[in-house]
C-alpha cells in the first residue's frame, strides 16, 4: 500500500557507505528520543484550512490535507515511495557530499545540522527506478535540507542523472522543490550549477531523451530559472508556489500589493508555463500514461531504422 | 569637490583639488609652480596605485557600481567600427535593459548582446536600472540564433544588478526565459565571449553568460546575490554587506581562483570610467585576441569545450574512490 511508503526508505543504494547507513536509521526513528509524546507528532493543523489533521490520516492521504487539499510538502524519500514501484530504486552517488569551498563562516556547521535534521547528505537523492514498469532515471529535491538550494553537490548529482538518461538511453525525470535556489554559501559555484544542469540538458535534448520537470513547493531562484523549467513536459503539484523572485522581495521592488494567487502552480497554467497541474493521488498515474505514449514513440523509431 | 568619487578615493581626491588649485594660483599671481604641480602629480600617481592596488571586495563592487562606468553602448560605440542595433522579442516587447545588434570590429563581423544601464535618473527608469524582462532574454536569445545561422562571433556583456522582480516578469516567465538561454547557448555553434563590464547580477548575468571564454574587467564583480541580500539574509543586518562581499568571493581574482571565470581585462588607472577610449581599447583587443584563438576550432570542438568547462564547475568531496581501494 502506498501510505506504508511514507517515512520508510524502501530501495537500496548502490554505493557502499564507509558508515552504518545514517539515512534509514533516523529516518525510521523519526526524529529525537523522547518527542514522541508531543502532540505535534500526532496532528497538524493544515495551514490552508486551519483543520486539525490526525498525522495517520495525513500519511494516508498521501500528505494531501483531506479537507481543502492542500498539498504538504514530502521529503525526496516520501516523493521516490510515491512515484517508484515498491522495491524498485538503486540510488546513486549517495556519498558526495559538501565541502566548504569559499570558507564561507558556518557553514560547515549549517550542513552538519541539515544532515543530522533530514539523514540526507545533501539536498538531493538520484538514481534509476521504475515507474509503472518504466525505468527512468530519477532525482528528487528535498525542500528540508538548507530549504532545497542548489550547491555543488546538488549539481553534480543532477548532471550525473542527465548523464545516467543520456547513456543508458532513459526518461529523466527531476522533482524540483526549493525555495532556495542557489545556494549563498558556496557562491559562485552554486551559481554556475544552473549553467551545468542547463548545459547537460541541451546534451539530453540533442541524445533525444525524454525530461519530465515536476514542480512542487516551493519551486525558487535558481532551481526555477534552470533545469526546473526546462522539461519537455512540465508538471506542477496543486498550489506549488513557483516563481523566479520571492514574493517579498517583488512587493518591496514593485510597492503594491500581489494579484491573488500569483506564482502558484494555477498561476503558472494560465500563463503558459507549464502543461498541467496534477494532484499528489493521480502523479504516477499521469508519469506512467506519458512514458507509456512516449515508449510508443520510441518503438516506432527503432521500427523506422 | 567633484560629487561622483568612491569613499576610499578620497585621499586621491584631495591631493587633485590641491594641484587644481596651484594651478590657478600660478595663474592668478604668475608664478611658476610648475614643479611643486609635478610633484603633487607624482605623489597622485603613487597613492591611486596603492589604493587600487589593495581594493576589498565592498570597494571593487562601488566601482563596478559607479554611475559613471561606461555602459553597453559606450563601449559599442568605442569598441565597433560599425553597429547596428537590433529590436524585439518577436513575441512581446522590446526590452531597453537589454540591447542588442550587429556590427564589425575591424574586419570581423560580430552580434552582441548586453545589458543596458542609465547614466541619469531619467535614463535608467528607461533602461529599468539594467534588470532586463524575459522578453529582454528572449531577444538575446533570437539575436543569437541568428549570429548562429550566419556565423558571426556573439560579445556578450553583461552589466546587470539582478533580472527584474515583478509581476509582468513571473507571468511571462523570467526563470525560463533565463533557463532557456543557458540551455540554448550550450548548441550555438560560433564563439560566444562573456565580459563582465559591472556587475554581474546573479541569474540575471547568467542568462546571457554561457560562453567558450568568460571574462570580467578589473573592477567588477559577479555574484550569486548581491551582497546586501545575502547579508540582510543570513545576518538580519544589511549593513554587514561589507563582510558578505568578502565572504561571497565575487571579484575577478577569486572567481579566477575558483576556475569559474577565464580572464581579466585590465583597466585604466582608477577605473573604467576615468578614461572611456583606453578602456574600450583593452576590451577590443582582448576580445579580438580570443575570437581569433576560437576561430581555430571547429564546431564540434567548439561546443565539446564550452560544456566540458561549465560540466567541471563545483567542489565536492566523493567517498567512494577511498573506499574502494580500502578493499
């Protein structure tokens, strides 16, 4: 059953770790010792509607508020459960992991923090799945770690799932969602990850692969203005704010109050930004009838030569 | 004393004002001061170099900054023999932040791209500060496609403190606009050079800086947000803006370091802006010097080399090589 997904990683990773696996293990754990207690493990209130949700039911419902529908954000543990078939995961390039590379002040201690916080190692998980059947490779943001910026190692392991797709001849799917874009601490070399996704993208565009972006909340900055923006199709979750500036900083900039609405995922469809908004409960659904069209695509080529 | 000088320029300042004013003394009473006026030059000489020669980051960024810094245009009209400028997205508008056109530097044809601040108030509310709309990408993006089909080397320079942030930009989409770009520039297959000419706004530089070289004048700067962002961010407190354009690594010397930038263009003694003419002529013959290096290449060699120097961009540390030859 798809809620027995949420909270469990169930897929293997490829890498073997020069430690006891610190992902499974916090995750399952769930956080520290002794909050179980607290009422916030048990409900929370949907910010949307203000409904008080039992977290069972929440789980159950995919994260999906069951009275307005708003869409809670998921870790990339919860998006790969969500959209891979059971047991069907090999994650790659588990070990990369951050460096200080400006001496930037803190900021070893931030990626300690966010590590411990999420069992991740940095803000991205990637590797080779299937989704009802397909095999594609698959890359999921994680909007916890330092709010899904985009550092060197985001980029590499992005670049390293467009490669994957180019050389074994796979669909690439990305699910963005962070709010971050690229991230301060690592300064220029975080910037320069927008133009190395991007570059590598023209090289998947050129192999004639396919690249689904899917857009969640929060998508920002510079995972928005590069390889998030860049599929051939682009899907985005209900109410995902999406944009390129935040809303703050646009409203100080432009002194007037925001139209309603703007920057979700609505806002992006009326505009032409992106081809659908799909709910969380129809995602794989969607994923598996495009790959389905789309291997059909492929079969006729190869009947073509 | 003149109104558009740096705070660390002042000493500098003072010392012209005194030889200003020598010189009108020698004139009012005939007397020749003329050595006492050579000394003071002398001594002005020395104290510019060292102060240019020891700039902090914040004071680079003022420079990059200055209202004064020779535009897009300018250093067209200085640069170019010929120009021609170009109109439209096709789809929207035109974009005055971010111009663009034909022309010919010598005996090459070339297209070039850039964004366009204001010297005047007046001027910059045209030219929107230099913040460019996705239409202005879009534009950018056409002119190239175009330098692409008829094969003229693309300049493309870049001056911008950020894309722009508001409405109009989100609807018309600015993060694709800018995304595209870089996705695009990855296949056109003549050589694109990127100069930094003064600030290097963040993905608002980035949409028009994919290129075979990148380079930035001497006192500009490029970063991933502007100082004041990141300090108001990180430290609650925008007056730390100082302390994050150090830390940000975002002058010519440390981008060089971090192999993110290919060269530095020097320029004229206390900056671009004190002389127009030697500022354009260390450009051209830089730009010449590297679209002539380019031309050797072919194609496919070409494009090979622009995506292996982005593709190699980043710092990390992988475990796995360590791990493997422990077994």
């Amino acid at each position: 059953m798809l809620k027995d997904f949420f909270g469990k990683s169930k897929y293997v990773t490829v890498e073997r770790k020069s430690r006891p696996s610190r992902r499974s293990s916090e995750v399952e754990g769930s956080g520290k010792e002794g909050r179980k207690e607290m009422p916030d493990d048990l409900w929370t209130k949907c910010k949307e509607c203000k409904e008080i949700i039992f977290n069972k039911k929440l789980a159950e419902n995919l994260k999906v508020c069951p009275s307005c529908g708003k869409h809670f954000r998921l870790t990339a543990t919860e998006r790969i459960s969500l959209l891979i078939d059971e047991g069907k995961f090999e994650e790659y390039d588990a070990n990369l992991e951050a460096i200080n590379p400006l001496d930037f002040p803190n900021y070893e201690e931030k990626v300690e923090k966010y590590q411990r916080k999420t069992g991740l190692k940095d803000a991205v998980i990637t590797g080779i799945g299937d989704i009802n059947g397909h095999t594609v490779s698959l890359a999921a943001l994680d909007s916890r770690f330092l709010m899904g910026s985009m550092n060197s190692v985001v980029g590499e392991k992005l670049t390293r799932a467009i490669e994957r797709a180019i050389d074994q001849e796979l669909p690439l799917i990305i699910v963005a969602g962070g709010g971050g874009g690229a991230r301060m601490y690592e300064g220029m070399l975080s910037l320069m990850q927008m133009a190395k996704t991007s570059v590598a993208l023209k090289q998947l565009e050129q192999a004639g692969q396919l690249f689904i972006s899917i857009l969640t909340d929060p998508t920002y900055g510079g995972i928005s203005a590069s390889f998030a923006s860049l599929g051939d199709i682009n899907i985005a979750e209900p109410g995902a704010k999406i944009g390129f500036a935040g809303p703050r900083v646009i409203k100080q900039t432009i002194n007037k109050d925001l139209p309603a609405g703007f920057q979700t995922a609505e806002f992006l469809l009326k505009y032409g930004m992106i081809d659908k908004v799909v709910k969380r409960s129809e995602l794989k659904h969607t994923l598996g009838k495009i790959l389905d069209i789309h291997q059909m695509g492929s079969m006729r080529g190869e009947r073509d030569a | 004393m003149p109104s558009n000088y740096l705070d660390f320029e002042k000493p500098l300042v003072e010392l012209e004002e005194k030889v200003n004013e020598l010189k009108s003394f020698m004139e009012e009473k005939e007397i020749d001061l003329t050595e006492e006026i050579e000394r003071l030059n002398k001594r002005a000489k020395v104290l510019q170099e060292e102060i240019f020669s020891n700039l902090e980051p914040w004071q680079i960024l003022q420079i990059a900054r200055h209202p004064e810094r020779p535009t897009t245009l300018d250093y067209i009209e200085l640069v170019c023999d010929e120009f021609i400028e170009l109109h439209g997205d096709r789809q929207f508008s035109d974009d005055k932040a971010l111009i663009g056109g034909i022309g010919r530097i010598g005996d090459v044809p070339v297209t070039i791209i850039g964004h366009q601040k204001g010297k005047t108030t007046k001027d910059n509310i045209e030219r929107n500060f230099g913040m460019a709309h996705p239409e202005g990408y879009r534009k950018a993006l056409r002119l190239m496609k175009q330098a692409d089909k008829f094969n003229r080397p693309i300049i493309a320079l870049i001056n911008t403190p950020g894309a722009y942030p508001g409405v109009g930009a989100e609807e018309r989409g600015q993060a694709e606009a800018i995304a595209r770009n870089m996705m695009e520039m990855a296949g056109i297959k003549v050589p694109i050079i990127v100069v930094i000419i003064g600030e290097g706004g963040s993905g608002g530089a980035l949409g028009i800086g994919v290129g075979d070289r990148v380079l930035m004048l001497e006192y500009t700067y490029y970063s991933v947000c502007s100082p004041e962002a990141c300090a108001a961010i990180l430290w609650k407190d925008a007056k730390e803006a100082e302390t994050a354009a150090k830390a940000l690594k975002i002058t010519a010397k440390d981008l060089m370091e971090l192999e993110i930038v290919d060269g530095i263009v020097s320029e004229p003694p206390g900056g671009a802006h004190k002389d127009y003419q030697l500022s354009a002529q260390l450009l051209r013959d830089e730009i010449l010097k590297e679209i002539n290096k380019l031309n050797e290449l072919s194609p496919e060699e070409l494009l090979k080399q622009r995506y292996n120097k982005f593709r190699k961009m980043g710092q990390i540390k992988e475990e796995s090589e360590k791990i493997l030859s422990e077994l």
